[in-house]
C-alpha cells in the first residue's frame, strides 16, 4: 500500500512539452494551517482554561509572558 505513495509516475507530455508534476504551493499550505491549526490551538487553549479553573494553576505559554 505504502508503495504508491512512494513510486513516480511517468513523465505526462502534451504535443511534446513535459507537464510539471504536482506540488503544494504556498495558498495551500495557508489553508492547511486555518484549516488545521486553527481549530487544534482553540482546543488547546480550552482544555487549558478548563484546567487553570479547574486547579488555579495556569498551564499554557501565555503564563510566561
């Protein structure tokens, strides 16, 4: 299975000029940390805020600054 994900597929062309293969450009990365990070910090910062009131005791990086 892993395989595929791992092997190269063979130089596309079209009327002789070579395709460039695909690749992440720059917007995409963006939308993968809104998408991803976003919502992974606010869940950290919750079970933070859930913990700080729960004990008294801060546990998040805001605590050092």
């Amino acid at each position: 299975m892993w395989k595929k994900f791992f092997t190269r597929h063979p130089v596309q062309t079209v009327m002789g000029h070579r395709i460039p293969e695909p690749r992440l450009t720059g917007m995409a990365v963006l939308w993968a940390l809104i998408y991803l990070g976003l919502p992974l910090l606010a869940v950290g910062m919750l079970i933070d805020g859930l913990i700080q009131l729960a004990t008294g005791v801060c546990t998040g990086l805001w605590c050092y600054f």
